[in-house]
C-alpha cells in the first residue's frame, strides 16, 4: 500500500514539476526570445528583430499604462482641437501613443524613420540613421473613438527594410506592396493587453503580464476558422455602397447562422474575428471609393497577418498584399478574414461587375 501512495506522491510530485518547469518556462518565453526561436537563429538580423519587437512590446506598456489609467490623469482624455492629415480630430490620446513610439525607438540604432498615420510626413531619428535600416508604419491608436467610453483600442504596426538613403525624405521605398512588410501585427487593449505578431512564420499572441510587466506567449501558430459566422461592418453606411456590396451584407443578413458585430475598432474586431472565424469589411462609397482605413499601417499590416494565419484580406477585388500605394496615406476598402467569406464577398462582387 505504501508502496503505491509513494508512487502517487512521486507521479504527482513529477507531474508538479514538469508543470512548475512548463510554466516556468512559458514566463519566460517573452517576444524578444520568441523571436529568435522563430527565426532559429542569433545572427544580427535576428537579434535586430527581437530588438525592434521587444520595443514595439515597451510601446504597448507605456499606452496600456496611460490608457488604465487615463479617467485619473489630467488631460488624458479629450480632443486636442488639432485635425490630423486625415482630416481627423485628434484625440489626446493620438499624440501620447504616437510620441510613445517615437520615444521608444530614439536611441536604438534599429529605426530611422517612423510613418504615422498621425504624422503627414515620416518622423525621422537622425541618431538612427546612419545605420537604423528600418522603418516603423504604424497606427499608433486604432480606433480612438473608443477612449473616452472605455472601450477596447489598439496600435497597428508593420516593419519594412529602408531602400536607399532616401536623400528627398519623401520616403518612396514604401511606396511598394505589403509583400516588403518584414514583420507585422497590432496590440489590443482591452480587459487584457494582447500583442499579435507575426515574422512570416505563423501568428503568435501575447498577453501582458502586469505582474511581471512583461508580454508573454499565450497563443502560438494562431490559425483562423477557414470560415465562421460573424460578419463585422457599419451598415449604417449601407445606403452609400455599391449595390454589389449591399449584396452581399444582405447576404450575410439573410442567410442563417451569421451575426453582426461591429465595435468601431478595427483591431478588436479582427481579433475577435481571427479567434472566431467570419469577415470584416470597410468599403468604400460613392463619395469615397477607396473607404477610410489607410493602406500602409492599416490593412497591409492586418493582411500580412491575416494570411499568415491562413485568412484572405483584399480590397474586394484583388489581395490587399499586392496594392501598391501612390501615396503613404492612401486608403483602401478592405475585406479581411476567413477564406470562405472573404471568397464570397469577392465572387458577389465579381457577379454584380459582371
Ligand atoms: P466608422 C477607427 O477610426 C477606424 O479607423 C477603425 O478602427 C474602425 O474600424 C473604423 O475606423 C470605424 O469607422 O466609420 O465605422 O466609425
């Protein structure tokens, strides 16, 4: 008897180690050791990019911590009374977070230029540039309308490797597809803080730890339901689209199984999408055919990720990846998600141009 109960202590105890030794492990399996996992590789490229993740990890404690806490502090919250290059008002919260990716990459040798949607021209760090080689694209906070009520927002960002030495400091190297995006993903805030990456090696979540203040693995190789019944969209803008796109949200409308949601910010509802299967769609309209979401800190971001995961993003006609923008804040429509339903948004669509 003894015997078999020494042997129950001695597998639980084993057990009990393995799972401290797992979790252990999984505590300190953090971005920047992620990354050079993926890449299986210590050479300077790699540490580059676990560098330039584990600042873009900062930048998401730094806006976490402001937005937790943001109904306390002083000016916070609010309009600023400026309209950005988007035409846009500016919330204060825009310029906090766009100066906090700013800030976190001076002094860092990796990034010499920062394009913001928040920032008409590229913001460059002189100190960088002589050898930084690459560029941050970012939405610093997506989905801003959301602050002040609480709700979730996040920052979208893409890395691409700067070509040439941009002597004019228009930037054109970037003006090329989403296929140049070396790295990609958005961080959500929310009752957790998430952070989603991918280096073309598959999609991984991250979750922060404010015990620790750390991000740490909580989802790896993240694939997306090839289809799902969500579908995610303002239909309060119905009456201004094409009637090939009304067709297809009465679609989605009518056909059973499939519900709505829409929160306002694209990166809690690609999330929510990208765990649950389903689409999402910002067209455009008459008045404005390429939509509103920007194309280079935006879509191509969500779409490199996306089809990472195994999802489809296009503009309803062609893959968002090979959109090659004229300017650095264009626009594009943009439908994103599970390979079904983007599939059938673009055969509605091809149907009624036909
Ligand atoms: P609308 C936020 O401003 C944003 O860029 C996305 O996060 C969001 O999906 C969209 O605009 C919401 O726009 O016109 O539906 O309010």
């Amino acid at each position: 008897m003894a015997d078999s109960v020494d042997a129950g202590v001695a597998s639980a105890v084993g057990r009990y180690v393995v799972t401290q030794e797992r979790s252990l492990d999984r505590d300190c399996t953090t971005l920047g050791r992620h990354v050079l996992q993926q890449l299986q590789s210590f050479g300077s490229d790699a540490q580059d990019l676990s560098a330039l993740m584990n600042r873009i990890a900062l930048a998401g404690k730094l806006i976490a911590r402001h937005l937790n806490r943001s109904g306390l502090v002083d000016d916070a919250l609010g309009f600023t009374g400026a309209t950005n290059v988007q035409g846009e008002a500016v919330k204060k919260m825009d310029i906090y977070a766009n100066d906090v990716f700013i800030s976190v990459f001076k002094q860092s040798g990796l990034v010499c230029r920062l394009a913001s949607e928040e920032m008409e021209r590229p913001y460059y760090i002189p100190e960088n540039c002589p050898i930084g080689r690459y560029t941050l694209l970012y939405d610093p906070i997506d989905g801003s309308s959301n602050i002040d009520i609480d709700l979730n927002v996040g920052s979208i960002f893409a890395i691409r490797q700067q070509e040439g030495n941009d002597e004019t400091g228009e930037a054109v190297d970037l003006l090329q597809a989403g296929h140049k995006q070396l790295a990609a993903g958005y961080i959500l805030y929310g009752p957790s803080t998430v952070l989603v990456y991918s280096i073309g090696r598959g999609v991984h979540a991250f979750t922060l730890d404010p015990s620790l203040g750390e991000f740490i693995l909580s989802h790896e190789n993240l694939k997306i339901p090839s289809s799902g019944k969500l579908y995610s969209v303002n239909e309060g803008n119905f009456g201004q689209w094409e009637p090939a796109m009304q067709a297809c949200v009465q679609y989605f409308r009518e056909t059973g199984g499939y519900s709505s949601r829409y929160s306002g910010a694209l990166v809690a509802d690609l999330h929510r999408i990208l765990f649950q299967g389903g689409v999402f769609l910002y067209p455009g309209t008459q008045a404005k055919p390429q939509g509103k979401l920007r194309l280079l800190y935006e879509a191509a971001p969500l779409a490199f990720l996306m089809e990472q995961a195994g999802g489809l993003a296009s503009d309803g006609r062609q893959p968002i990846m090979d959109i090659v923008p004229e300017k650095i804040h264009a626009r594009s429509p943009l439908v994103i998600g599970s390979s079904e339903e983007v599939r059938r948004v673009e055969s509605l669509l091809q149907r009624g141009s036909d």
